[in-house]
C-alpha cells in the first residue's frame, strides 16, 4: 500500500486570522461553562501554530471497497464473511480517524531550564514535560524539537540537520496514558557566547492502527544566553592597578552626571541637557538637575568587531572573539569596582544593523546589560569604528575614560584618538594586532595584547591553531 498525503496546510494570513478567531470562540465558550480550555486553542490564539500536515497510508477508495463488501453481502444472501469484513473495514477507518483527529487535542509540550544565562562550559539541565490532558490514550506520540546544540546524554537521538545552520533535532517518543505527564531530563553545554535559540517543536501522533497521522508545527521558542569569557587582568597582561592610568587626579573636580542627588530651580549657567523634564512638567518651572560630586571612576568601552583594515575583506572569527572576552573582562573589572561602566559596538545585534549602545550605569545589573549586549554582537559592522567614538563619546561623563578594543588599529582610529585626547578626555587603547601599535599616538595610554599572549580557548566555530594559552609576552607603552 503506497502512502498517500490527505492535506498539507500552509499557515497563511487569512487562513490565521480565520483560525485565531475560531480559537478564540472556543476559549470563551470554554470559560462561560468553566470547561477545561484547549492549549491547541491558546496556541493558535497566540500564533504560535505554523503548519498542519495529515498523512495516511490508505486512500479513500478503501471507504469505497468497504461499502462495496457491504453491498455484496447483502446481495449474496447475506453473507458473513462480507458483511464482517465491510463492517470492521469501515469501523476501522472510522475509528482510525477519529483518534487521530483528537490525538494531539489536550497535549502539551514544554522546555524547562534551571537558568538561562550562563558561561561558556558551564552546565544547563534541561527538562522536557509532555503531558495528555484529556480521557484519550495515546499508543504513540512524537516530538521533533530543534535544538542547537546536542545534549550531551548518550540515550538521545539527535541528528544534525545541516552544516551550515548548526542545528539539531531532538526525538522523543512516547505512549502516554489519559492524564497523564512525562519529564524527562537533558544536559547542555555551551563551549562559546552567543544567543541559542530553542524550536521550533514538531508534534506527531496518530491513531491506534497507525494507518492516519497528524503532525503540527508550533513555534515553541526559548532563549538561552551564553556570556562572553572573562579573565582577570592580569592573566590578559594587563597592570593588575590601576590599569587605565592614575585615578586620583580630578575626581573631586566634577560631577558625577550618572547619580542625580536631587533638582533644583533653573539657573541662566545649567547647561540645557541637565533639565529634569519630569519634574519641570510638574512643577510648572524648569528644573535642574542636582548631581552628586565624582567619587568613581566611569568607563566607556568601545569595541571595534572589524578585524582588517575594511569591512569587505572579511574577517578572522578567533580575533574578533579575543577582542569581545578583553571588552568582557574589562567591564567585569570596572563593576567588581563599583565604576560606571558602558558599551558602544560598531557590530549589531542578530536581524538587526543598529550598533550597539548601552550607556554607562552603575546598576546591579549594569553588568549583566553589558555581558547581554556582547554575547549578541555579530561580526557585521554597521560602521567604523572612529565614527562610533566622535559619535557617541558627547554623552559620556567627562570624566569618563574611553577604552577602545580593536583588532586593527588604522590611520583613521588614530587621528579620532588623538582628537579625542586632545580635547580632554582619558584615551586608552588596547589592540589585538599582530604589529604593535605605532609610537606617533602622543600621550595615549597603550597596550597590546598579541595573539600568543592570550588565554582563552577556542571560541565558538573557532580553533585554536596555536594552541597557547600563557599569559605572556604582553608588551605595554605609554608614550609621553
């Protein structure tokens, strides 16, 4: 018997405004009679429902052949062999359909994690629960859900799916009785940063006989964030104290225009960009703001994702991954010391070409802000570097010392360094060349950090050719 495809239903805009619609009648007249509400009905309501697809192994001639057995027996005097078999052919369809048509009604599938941002390395637990939550048994029920990396247990099928798109397909099976649910647990390790996507989530289930299936596809999607590596300093070469120069000139010279201690009335001296809206709309006057004097130190840390001196010609992915975990560490390393710390990128955020901007904070959560934003920066630059800094470094604090982490450091870079420094602001540059930077940069704060001097493992989709992990070899200046 050849298998034949009933229907295949493509998700379509009419089609899921029509189906959202119907989901959404349903879950009200299950609500006004205090009926349990279907989560086939929640999914579709909340657009979650991709595809539909019915498969079956017999064609409808068979309903035929069995209503021409019926008729047979009756004609031939009413025979029992036809009319049974007529009889238990069309019972068979019918039932058949019927079990598969409620199969995946009351079924639920859901993605569990005992965290979902961490390290590269370490270990996240998984745990997958299906449950059936309706009178109907189930001999068999599928689930295909993409994963993008294998778990690391033995007892899992998975198979890659492509090269190219590094993901893999997690099949569990079943046999589930009516109420009944089932956990089962998984462990994942992440070895680089990034943003893993979990799903879609392909449902497969059938009748008793195995002669009809349904299969749905929901886009059931989770997140899980792996931060970049974080070194201390000194295992990256740098000065364990004070590694961004002598702090303790002009801290009590400014304010600090990340902690406002109050406001106060409007003065013809206040810059304009200190009004406190908010509190002028209530006030019915203009309001200033009341900064607290520096106490701290604040760090802008500029990270150049192009690694060649163009972005068309490519990049070299183990570079840029050395620049992001010494962007990482380092604000790991402002916020262990209480510093304001923020992040400007010329990369962009997955599906996205706006570089990334997370202004200095000294929040609790600055730091994870930070980490988030370097875990999603991608390779693609959105613009050069230099402009980046002319750009955006106005609104940082004037006291705030700029930090540039880049892999090439070209003639462009260095003329916006030496602007910058020569309009007042602290200027550190860090760079990850093979070359040293060059000794015409004035009095620029320098460090370079070579290949061979760094400690970090292969990064993800990268290999260590060299395969030294020493923190030596560092090579600091600081031209006066």
């Amino acid at each position: 018997m050849s298998e034949q495809r009933s229907g295949i239903y493509l998700v379509g805009r009419s089609e899921l405004k029509k189906e959202r619609k119907e989901a959404r009648r349903r879950i009200m007249e299950a609500a006004a009679i205090g009926a349990e509400i279907d989560s086939t009905d929640l999914a579709r309501l909340r657009g979650l429902t991709v595809r539909e697809r019915e498969d079956s192994i017999l064609s409808d001639a068979w309903v035929l052949i069995a209503l021409v057995m019926l008729a047979a027996g009756f004609l031939d005097g009413r025979n029992a062999a036809l009319l049974a078999l007529g009889a238990v052919m069309l019972i068979v369809l019918g039932a058949g359909k019927l079990w598969k048509n409620m199969s995946l009604v009351g079924v639920l599938y859901r993605r569990s994690f005992n965290r979902t941002h961490v390290f590269p390395d370490e270990a996240v637990d998984m745990t997958i629960s299906v449950s059936n939550n309706k009178r109907l048994p189930l001999t068999w029920l599928r689930f295909q859900d993409t994963l993008p990396i294998p778990p690391e247990s033995k007892n899992v099928i998975a198979r890659m799916l492509g090269d190219t798109n590094d993901e893999y397909v997690l099949v569990n099976s079943y046999s589930m009785h009516a109420y009944e649910q089932v956990d089962r647990s998984f462990r994942l390790r992440f070895q680089g940063r990034g943003f893993y996507k979990f799903g879609p989530v392909i449902y497969q289930s059938g009748d008793l006989f195995t002669l009809f299936r349904i299969e749905r596809e929901y886009a059931y999607q989770d997140t899980i964030v792996v931060y970049p590596r974080i070194y201390p300093l000194d295992e990256l070469g740098l000065p364990a104290k004070e590694p961004f120069g002598d702090l303790r000139i002009r801290r009590s010279l400014f304010t600090d225009p990340i902690d406002t201690r109050g406001i106060r009335d409007y003065q013809p001296q206040d810059r304009f960009r200190d009004v406190h809206w908010k509190a002028t709309a209530r006030r019915g006057e203009l309001q200033t703001r009341i900064f607290e004097p520096s106490t701290g130190m604040t760090l802008g840390i500029f990270l150049n994702v192009a690694t060649m001196p163009r972005h068309w010609m490519g990049f070299f992915p183990e570079v840029m991954e050395r620049a992001v975990t010494v962007a990482a560490s380092i604000a790991s390393y402002g916020a262990n010391l209480g510093w304001g710390i923020g992040l400007y990128a010329n990369g962009s955020f997955p599906n996205s070409d706006q570089p990334i901007r997370v202004p200095p904070g000294r929040s609790t959560s600055q730091l994870t802000h930070v980490l988030e934003a370097l875990a999603a920066v991608t390779e693609f630059a959105t613009s050069s570097i230099e402009g980046l800094m002319l750009r955006e470094s106005p609104s940082l604090p004037w006291i705030a010392t700029i930090v540039l982490v880049t892999a090439v450091v070209t003639d462009e870079t260095m003329a916006a360094l030496l602007r910058l420094k020569e309009a007042g602001r602290r200027i550190v540059l860090i760079s990850l060349a093979e070359d040293s930077p060059p000794d015409n940069l004035g009095y620029l704060l320098t460090y370079h950090i070579p290949a061979d001097a760094f400690p970090e493992a292969p990064a993800k989709g990268a290999v260590d050719n060299q395969g030294k992990q020493n923190g030596g070899g560092i090579r600091i200046r600081e031209s006066r």
